[in-house]
C-alpha cells in the first residue's frame, strides 16, 4: 500500500466507533405458551422485557457453577446460506495473502478457492468495464485471516467480486482486531456476500460509505457465530430509511428481532436474501434445537454446522471437519489438513506432506530436520543448533518447541513492544544451553523467568573464553532464575554490570551454580553497578497491606508499617492490582520494564496509609500489591514491596439482555431466545419473563419497544 493509503486505512485504529453491537456467550431459549385470547386471527402485538434477577450469593470466594446458567440451547443464532452461483468448476487451490492494488492484481484471485492468508482491495478506480469483466472471475470459499477493502471507487458490489465466500476464520487479524473491514468506498451500494456465513474470530468495522445500502438488514449476530466476543461497528454509511427494503423472499425465514422493525428482513441487497435451506428450517425443529435448525428427520444440526446438514453430517464447519462431520479437534491418529480438515496420515503422505505434531505439513518447521525412515515416510527432526540472536518476538519463535540448544542463545531485545508472555511460550521447553547464555541492553525484562525450565548452561563455548552466563546493562533486571530454581553452570562463570536493579546478593547466590569456576569477585559482579537503584538490605520491615473494606466497584487498601530505620526516606505508594481467575499471581507475571504492563497501577504520592482503589469490575477477583517510592540521601529512588494479595468484589445488577429472538411453532405456543447479559456481574440463578398484551393502537400511539 502506497504511503497515503496507509495513513488512511490506519485511520481505521484511531476513528471512533459508531452503532456497535455485542454478540457474546450463547443464546437462551424458553417456550411460551400464550393464552386463547393472544392466538392467531387476534389483533395484537407482544411486548417481551425480560427482566434478570441475579440471585447471587452473598460469599466473596463463592465459584461460579455453570449447571446455574440455562444454556439449553447452543446453537447459531439464525445461520442462513444463500443460492449461490454455480460451484466452482476448478479443483480446489490454496494461494497464500492476496493485495488487489491495481486491475491486474484481480488475476491473482482467479482460480483461488481458499486464501491462507488475508485479501486486501485498496486504492483503485474501476469503470464500468472494469466491473462487468469481474463478475464470477474468483471462485474464493475461504480467507483464513482477513478481508480489507478500502477506496475501491467504481465498484457497486462485492457480490461479483466474492460469489462465493463462505467463511472468513480470523486466524491473523487487521490491527489485531478487525476479521471485515469495509472503509471509504464512495459508489459500493450493497455488499451482497450472499454465501457468507460465518466470520468466525475478529470484529467487523463497515464505515464510511456514502451509498452503502442494507448494511442493517444483515443479520451480524447470526454471521459472529454463536459463542464469540465478537462487535460489529457500522458509521457514516446510507440512512437505513433512504434505502428501498428488501425484495427477496423466496425460502426465507423473517425473524422479528424487535418490535417496531418486524417486517424487516435479513439480505445483503435488494435481491440477495440472507436465507437458509428449507431443511434447517428453525421453525420446524424441537425446541432444544434451538436457533441450530435441523435435518428432515427431526435432528438438530451440529452448532459447528454453517450449511445445511443431515444429522451429524454437515458440508461446512466453523472449526474442523472430520468424514463430514464437525470436530473441535483432530482425533488421536488423524491429522490438521490446512486447517479445516482431519486426514489420516497414510492420506497425508498421499498429498506429499508430512504427519507431525498433530498436523499435516508441507515441510517440517524451524528447527526441524527432514528425514526418511526405513519404510521410506518422511519425517522431522527435532535439532536446534548454533547461535540464536532473539531482537523481536519473531526471532523467539523460532525456538519454540526446543528442549536443548545445540550452541549459545543471546538475548538483545530491540524492541520493546515484545511482550513477556511471548518469551514464556517460546522458551518453555528449554531445559540445556551447551554454549552460553548472553542478555544484554533488554530494558523490558524484568526477570529471567521465561526460562524456567532450564537446568544446565554446559558452557561448551564461552564469552571471551571466560564467561558462561553474563547480563549487561539490563535497566529493570530484578530477579534472575524463579524461586527453587537451580541452573548448574558446568564450565565458565559469571559477568553481571550495569544493572542497577538487580541486588548483588542475588547474583552472588549463583556461586552454588558454577560447578569449576573460581569464587565471583568485582570483576564478575561489581557493587557500584548492581542494585545501586533499589533497597537491597530490607531497611523497610513487615511492610504488610491490608483489605479494610471493599464492595463491588471499589477496594480501600491501609498499609501497615511497624519498623521502619528512615521514615524521611518515604515519598509515598505504588497501588499495583489486575484481573486473575486463579491465586497464583507472580510479582512479575507479564509485568514488562517499558511501560507495556498487565497490571494496573495506582500512585499514591503522599504518606497516606489509606487509599481507595476504584473502577473494579462487580464479582471479579483481583491480585495486588504494593511498593513504596523512597529516596537516598543522593534522590535515587529505591522501592520495597509487600505481599501478592487476593480479593474478589461483590456481586451487582447484571446488565441488560443484548438480544431477544422469537419463532411462532404453533398457533398458541413461541419460543423465545435470547444473549445472556455481556456482563453478569455475578452468577445469573434465573431470569424472569414479563408478558404483555398490546392493541395494535396503543403501540402506534405509545411507540412501544422492547424492554
């Protein structure tokens, strides 16, 4: 993308959202039974308000019990499909990321039925031509990341661009966040991706198209799926009443959302309905199929089902596909087949891949030799030799799955929006370096916890000759190995400089490591450039924080300090605290030395015991501590920190139901679904159902609306 187009689309992260909607958790069900007088033939209308009572015990540590949610229902809410264009003709072809920047670039989907990777549309000015010569020119099913299309000027609809779209998984994300992306085109006048089924991971963003039509008659929480976290934002597009309604009817399902707009019907334009197959009829299914549908005999589709299906068989699946069938996971003895298949491994090797680690893969990964056992399969390798230099996340994944380094490992982390927890997934298997270990200049570490599970530093290669293990100029370095943590040191010793967070008595403690080198002196350690920028020797004792009173949105802390050798010293108090499901918090846990943190933080700047900690989230636990800001005679601050703490807020009112859906099974009888609140704040014992009876009159009169 030229340089203009990026600061536009990048306007995309900063813009603010407009309508947005949540579709969260599963969808509850309840059938109704209406009295005579409410039968059909009578004019009259429902007001539905479903009123949550959260009946929620009292107890701070009470768990939550899922067996207290009625999720009896689990299925799509209102999946449709489309009639489509004829199927593709070709066999089906797999091509990598896809940047549509000029006419010709078009050529590039021709062909292409699944796209590992993400399609971007940017920056192009078709004529009518142009558009004509596209129609059914791609015959894409698939986009495993995501699809961008921005300042496409001349172009009507997506309709001839993507007849047969069916599914955008969102395994890479645009801006981490966004799996649709329909930004600043100024002729698209609907979307018309009628196969579209299923945006499986990742929000949705539709915004700024003066001509965009039926962007709100599509039906977005059907398309998100069913247990998703998923939003969906549409700005700045047509005015809903300038646009004609939809034509379409033929084998459609209306579904009556919301009382004033229960004629409106689902499309993706004027005569593209969002539809489904006469045998996933919802309305001639048993109650617990739920919004899933069901086949001709009665049989509730899989939730994972996003086609028509016939009983456990399905052509479509949200996840992976099995014989047919829908599995959130590949068996025992079976294998991932570009992610949406599981294959055995004799049919593996029929492709030319190689079955390894669960998956079916072309070749074997990073550090990973191919060989050829004696029945002449291919197989890999595991061997990770040589230096491995890690500057960024992505030099740190490639030693994933490494147990043992066959050289050095040299950490210089030039980046400092490399997260912590990516260190911990990328290091967790390593247990043996057999050169040595070098980090140096890698403000962001705090410890050296990710390597948690390393036992031995050989030392078979050294820094000059002399040093197995050296850390330098490592500003917030506190801690070195994690509690109980013995790292043998076979050959070498130590050099540690420059990091005046890290005590010397610390570093001395790896003496008991070096297993044949001499005692450590200045020169492997020196006092004046450890730990000058902290406390060291404990002049602050039982600096303990207690829990005096808290509720469900707020905590109030009081320090106690009983022995204290200069009170002068006490500038005032660092409040750290953080979400955790589990009592297991770490002081540093994801904590990152340049800013980039996972723990909220507070300061205190006055010798206040007390403080307040506000803006907590109702029934959620929460981990905290505490550290002082002090000074030194020279104004350097040094810090002491209490104990890791838990406490858990009380409960409150559980927010409101996102959504209501009702479907008539009979004269007298409708079941009623309906999201669960995005935020409970507690545990949801029951929900109570208010039904009203309305004259036609009245709501006209009254503008009534659902509750």
């Amino acid at each position: 993308m030229t340089a203009g187009g990026s600061s536009a689309v990048d306007a995309l992260s900063a813009a603010g959202s407009g309508n947005h909607t949540y579709a969260s958790q599963r969808p509850m069900a309840y059938q109704v039974n209406l009295p005579a007088t409410l039968r059909c033939g009578s004019l009259f209308a429902l007001l539905l308000a479903l009123i949550l009572q959260a009946l929620i015990p009292r107890s701070a540590g009470a768990l939550v019990n899922a067996d207290t949610l009625n999720a009896d229902v689990a299925g799509n809410p209102l999946a449709f499909t489309s009639n489509t264009p004829p199927e593709p003709s070709q066999p089906p072809r797999t091509c990598n990321s896809i940047e549509v920047r000029t006419r010709k670039d078009f050529e590039l989907l021709k062909n292409c039925t699944r796209v590992h990777g993400h399609v971007w549309l940017a920056l192009l000015q078709l004529s009518p031509n142009d558009v004509g010569a596209l129609k059914y020119l791609t015959e894409v099913e698939e986009i495993t990341d995501y699809l961008l299309v921005h300042r496409v000027h001349g172009l009507p609809s997506l309709h001839h661009i993507f007849p047969h779209l069916r599914i955008i998984r969102g395994r890479r994300l645009l801006f981490d966040e966004f799996a649709l992306v329909i930004y600043e085109n100024r002729d698209l006048r609907y979307l018309g991706l009628g196969s579209l089924l299923r945006i499986q991971a990742g929000n949705i963003r539709i915004e700024t198209n003066p001509s965009l039509c039926y962007v709100d008659t599509v039906n977005w929480v059907q398309l998100l799926g069913n247990s998703s976290q998923q939003h969906f934002w549409h700005k700045n597009n047509k005015l809903f009443n300038h646009c004609t309604q939809c034509e379409r009817t033929n084998n459609q399902i209306l579904v009556e959302e919301d009382l004033p707009n229960r004629l409106r019907k689902h499309c993706w334009g004027y005569d593209i309905a969002q539809e489904r197959p006469a045998t996933n009829n919802v309305v001639n299914c048993r109650t617990e199929c739920g919004l899933r549908g069901c086949d001709d005999n009665g049989n509730c589709c899989d939730p994972n089902c996003l086609s028509d299906c016939d009983g456990k068989r399905c052509s479509l699946c949200a996840n992976l596909k099995l014989e047919r069938q829908c599995v959130d996971k590949c068996p025992q003895n079976y294998y991932q087949h570009q992610d949406r298949d599981c294959i055995s491994a004799s049919k593996c090797r029929q492709l030319g891949s190689i079955p390894f680690a669960r998956i079916c893969m072309e070749k074997c990964p990073r550090n990973y030799l191919t060989t050829v056992d004696a029945d002449g399969n291919k197989m890999c390798k595991l061997q990770c030799i040589g230096t491995y230099t890690i500057h960024t996340t992505a030099d740190a994944e490639s030693l994933q799955g490494c147990s043992k380094i066959n050289g050095s490992l040299i950490i210089e982390l030039t980046d400092i929006k490399t997260k912590i927890t990516d260190l911990d997934n990328a290091f967790a298997n390593i247990t043996e370096i057999t050169g040595y270990l070098k980090v140096v200049n890698s403000p962001q570490l705090l410890t050296l916890h990710f390597l948690r599970n390393l036992v031995t530093i050989r030392g078979d290669e050294l820094v000059n000759d002399l040093y197995a293990l050296v850390a330098v100029d490592n500003y917030h370095l506190s801690e070195i190995w994690t509690p109980n943590q013995n790292v043998a040191i076979l050959k070498g010793s130590i050099y540690f400089h420059l990091n005046p967070r890290l005590c010397l008595s610390k570093i001395r403690e790896l003496q008991k490591s070096l297993k044949s080198a001499a005692p450590i002196t200045t020169v492997n350690a020196s006092p004046h450039s450890n730990g000058e920028r902290v406390i060291c020797n404990n002049p602050i004792t039982n600096f303990t924080v207690t829990l005096e009173d808290y509720n469900s949105t707020a905590a109030r802390l009081k320090i106690d300090i009983f022995t204290l050798n200069n009170i002068q010293i006490i500038l005032g108090y660092v409040y750290y605290y953080k979400e955790t499901p589990v009592q297991n918090v770490t002081l540093y846990d994801g904590r990152h030395g340049c800013g980039h943190d996972n723990w909220h933080m507070k300061v205190n700047p006055t010798k206040n015991i007390r403080y307040i900690i506000t803006n907590l989230k109702p029934y959620t636990q929460y981990a905290y501590f505490v550290k002082t800001l002090t000074m030194t005679d020279y104004h350097i601050r040094m810090d002491a920190y209490s104990k890791i703490q838990y406490f858990r807020t009380l409960p409150s009112k559980p927010g409101p139901v996102k959504r209501i859906y009702y479907t008539a099974i009979a004269m007298d009888k409708i079941v009623l679904h309906w999201w669960p609140p995005r935020k409970p704040n507690g545990i949801i014992e029951k929900y109570i159902i208010n039904l009203t009876n309305y004259e036609k009159s009245k709501i006209a009169k009254d503008n009534v609306t659902l509750g």
